[in-house]
C-alpha cells in the first residue's frame, strides 16, 4: 500500500523548532540523509525540463512572467519543438520529461495530448511531468488518458489569507488544493510544493503547508527559497533563507520518507552549490533544463536564475561529477516512487 508519510506524529511546536532553530541544521540533514538511503540509497533521479512557455493568463505578484509584466521577450514551442527537445533528451539518457509552462491558453487540450502521445508514442519506456497550473477536472483526465503520469502544482501556501497576498483576486486556494485533490483522484502522482520566506509568511504558515501535505500524501514535493523578481510587485522584498529551505527540504523527508524531492534550479541560484546541499538535505531529484538555449533565459520566473552551465541538459558529464563528489549517483530510468516497503520510525 502506498503510504508516503512517517508513522511518527511531530508536534506544532517540534515543527516549529526544526524550522527556525539554525542549530538543528546538521541533525536535520543528518536524518534526512539516513532515510533517504535506506529507501533510494544513493541514486539521483534526473528529470528532463522542457520551459515551453513564459506566456501566462495569471498576474501572481511574485512571477517574473506574470500577465503584466511588459518587459518579459516572451515565447512558446511548437509541439515539434517540444518533441524535438524530449528526443534530444532521450539521447542524453533522460526517462522522464517535465513539460512546464505558465498558464497558456494557447495550447488546447487537443494540443496538449497529441505532445503527450507522440512522445509516449516514440519513447514508451519513458515518464511524463506536466506542470501547466490548473485547468477543468475533464483535461486533467485527457492527459492522464493520453499517457501522461505525473503532475506538478505547488500548492504555494496553505493559508488562506496569506495565499491573498501573493496572488491577485479571483484567485483562491481553496481552488489550486481542489485541482490537487482531483489529480489525485484521476490517478496521478502528484506534486505538491511551497516556497520558502515568501512576503508576508509565518512560521506558522509552513507548519500549515505541512499539515496539508499530511493530508495529501503527494508522490512530489518540491520547494525552493522565494527568490525577488525587479519586474514584479515584490522586488523589494528579501530573497528567501537558504538554510531555512535546507532544514526544509530535510523536514519533508523526515515527515514523507517515500517522497521525491527535487534540489531546485531556485536552490542552485541561490547558492553555487545549492543543490549539491539539497541533495545531502534529504533531496533525490534534479531537474536540468533540456529547452533551447535560446530560450531558456526568457523563462524568468526570478532574478538571476541558472541557465547555462551545469544547468544545461547537455552538460550531463559535469552534472554527474558534481553528483558523485557530493555523495551520490546520477542514475538513468523513470525513477517512479518507491512504494511502502516497511515501518520507518525515526
């Protein structure tokens, strides 16, 4: 039975401690660590993204390609790119694709699974991410029925009113868990996620995330350090604690032993060796970017993200140095979540 979260109860306040004490880092990671091995061992699951978009109907005040913002170049794939970039992935050794976008009315439903199925069509020993924000409970299901097998929507805050200072109105997250719930239901491996010191965030509105991640049981969990865009209402805020993400990305292995957990493109920006941390945190996932060069500076959710480099879908050697000197070993297959396997008490 697939059972994501430890068996152990932590209580508010223990969360609390782990969350802004700094003297916890080690142990925390330290834990992480532990579990992590005993369930994945070393291995690193490397996911292939594909930024098809920075179009985006959404004004959320924090996104540096929200609606609004006039001085984004923007851009869209076609569907023979975006095939053409997951094929050039496959060569690399990629087995699973993260098809990302902001939220894009140009892509129909119908578009949407003709990708997903001539991919399928062409590498069916290999898994399919969409992360395309939310849409109607019936194009969830097309893309499921099409082939797709996992889906990523960060939740952002599991309070309500918080959730009202980030996002513009007509927005509500009782509307983004919803479409979570739905996804669940439909048959997805789902991912759920936050960022970390996002304006105006308490403590107290991590522990909530949690709690609803409790409740969720996602196979994905991916979080990163909220990080300032100039272009947006929020430039003038602080970029998020990078040791605060750390102890975070930590926490969620401890409480969802079972889960994925990326090192983000947002903790290597951070931090030059962000996600090697990330990794020794409790991560077991990287994301390197397989979209054209070309394209791939345009898709600035935030200042100053990686984009070249050792973030480069082409740099796999590189990756995977990185990789091995951090402790760990890039491995190539859809990397599925592991399912239940024993009592984990920690």
């Amino acid at each position: 039975m697939k059972n994501f979260k430890n068996t152990t109860y932590y209580t508010d306040e223990e969360l609390k401690n782990w969350i802004e004490d700094e003297s916890m880092n080690e142990w925390l990671a330290d834990t992480a660590d532990r579990i992590r091995r005993d369930i994945y061992g070393d291995a690193v699951y490397i996911r292939g993204l594909i930024e098809f978009s920075n179009f985006c109907k959404n004004d959320c005040l924090y996104c540096g390609i929200r609606k609004s913002n006039k001085n984004v170049d923007r851009y869209r794939l076609t569907p023979e790119e975006i095939i053409q970039c997951a094929d050039v992935g496959y060569e690399l050794g990629f087995r699973t694709y993260v098809l990302q976008g902001g939220e894009d009315t140009y892509y129909t439903d119908d578009m949407i699974v003709d990708i997903v199925k001539e991919i399928k069509a062409k590498h069916p020993d290999t898994a399919i991410t969409l992360s395309l924000g939310i849409k109607p409970y019936e194009s969830f299901k097309r893309f499921y029925d099409a082939g797709a097998d996992r889906y990523l929507l960060r939740q952002e805050t599991s309070d309500s009113e918080h959730f009202k200072k980030l996002h513009p109105a007509g927005m509500t997250m009782e509307e983004r868990h919803e479409a979570l719930w739905q996804l669940k239901e439909i048959g997805y491996q789902v991912g759920g996620g936050f960022m970390v010191d996002s304006p105006y965030q308490t403590t107290e509105d991590l522990i909530k995330d949690l709690r609803f991640l409790e409740k969720l049981e996602p196979d994905m969990i991916g979080i990163g350090p909220f990080l300032t865009s100039h272009d947006t209402p929020f430039k003038d805020f602080p970029n998020g604690s990078y040791t605060k993400t750390l102890r975070l990305v930590s926490i969620l292995r401890i409480l969802f032993p079972y889960a994925l957990i990326p090192a983000t493109t947002a903790l290597g920006t951070i931090n030059p060796l962000g996600r090697e941390m990330g990794l020794k945190a409790g991560a077991n996932v990287l994301m390197p970017n397989l979209s054209p060069t070309m394209y791939r500076k345009q898709y600035q959710l935030y200042d100053n993200k990686i984009c070249t480099g050792d973030e480069a879908a082409e740099c796999r050697a590189c990756l995977s140095m990185r990789v091995d000197r951090a402790g760990y070993e890039i491995v190539t297959d859809r990397g599925d979540v592991i399912t239940r396997k024993a009592e984990l008490v920690y």
